[in-house]
C-alpha cells in the first residue's frame, strides 16, 4: 500500500506544484571590508517610471544613485566607469543576475577593469541585503523630496554627512576622510 500512495502522489501533479520545498541553504553574511571601496553593492531600482543605478561602497556605506536614460549594459557600464573615475575601482562589484550585470560587455568591464565580480544567488536578493536597504532608504528619499519639491541631490548629500551611529562617522568621512560641505549647519 505505501509503494501505491507513493505512486499516486508523485504522479500527481498537484501534489508535484505543492510539496513542501526542500529549505534553503543557510545565508551566509559578506564579510565587511577593512577599507573603503574596497568592496560595492550594485543595483537597479524604478522610482516614478525611471530606472536608477545605486552603487554603496560596504565599508562605509557610501551611496551613488545616478538616473538612467536606458536599462542597458553599455549604460549601465559607462554610468559605473564615470564613478570608477572619481572614487577608483574597487576590487570586488557585488550585483544580481539581472541581464545588465551578466552580458558579455560587463564581462569585459570586469576584465579590463580588473575587478571581481560577484552574483547573488537568485533565491537570495537579501545575499546583497545591504544594496536593498540602501534602495529602499533612496526611494523613501525621492518620495519625500518629490512631494515638497526639494532637491533629491541636496537630501543626499545631508544624508552622506551625517554620522551612521553615535561611534562611526558619517559615509563621507568614513570615504573620503572629510565632511562634505552642505547646506545644513554642522554640529
């Protein structure tokens, strides 16, 4: 009688769509940087209908948001050598698997960049927890700047200038071991 219950349910294709999943494996959390740039998070997100590549640098958690005008590797490329230029290469680019990050162009970014590049798995978008906490704290930001009409960017930089907790300074110092000047008064 078990052989034909057995039977039964793996034939069945109800059963098949909705047994219980085999658990996941375990997460296993990045090791933080010992130094600035060392190490980012990259990816996209849609605010408003417009796509939008982050980047946050892991050991300080710097953030750069850059408004895309496609979805494209090649757009995706040149936005990221544009923050090369100005912050350096770091050595390893965390990013998903979107179609962006897994085309032979940005294979060969990451080679004639020299940096490694490493995918989340698709079962885990929180493996690049950090990147999605960033995201949602951007878009909370474009939210409230675009309701009041302020400046995003002006909400970014205070954001960078101020403290991660009462021991670490803020992303800016933590990068470019400086405050950066802003529109509020320093404390």
């Amino acid at each position: 009688m078990n052989s034909q219950i057995v039977d039964l349910i793996s034939h069945c294709q109800a059963c098949l769509t909705y047994r219980k999943q085999n658990n996941k494996e375990c997460l296993i959390p990045h090791e933080i940087p010992n130094r600035a740039w060392s190490k980012l998070g990259v990816d996209i997100f849609h605010f408003a209908s417009k796509p939008y590549l982050l980047v946050i640098d892991y050991y300080s958690k710097y953030i750069e948001v850059v408004e895309l005008n496609t979805m494209t590797s090649l757009e995706v490329i040149n936005n990221l050598k544009n923050i090369f230029c100005r912050q350096g290469i770091p050595d390893i680019l965390m990013t998903d698997n979107g179609p962006e990050f897994v085309s032979k162009y940005f294979k060969r970014f990451e080679t004639d960049w020299q940096f490694k590049h490493i995918t989340s798995s698709p079962r885990y978008p929180q493996s690049n927890g950090q990147v999605e906490r960033a995201i949602q704290t951007i878009k909370s930001m474009l939210k409230k700047t675009y309701y009041d009409q302020s400046e995003f960017r002006l909400a970014l930089l205070e954001y960078l200038n101020t403290p991660i907790s009462t021991e670490l300074a803020s992303p800016a110092q933590l990068l470019n071991n400086r405050r950066l000047r802003g529109n509020l008064a320093q404390i």
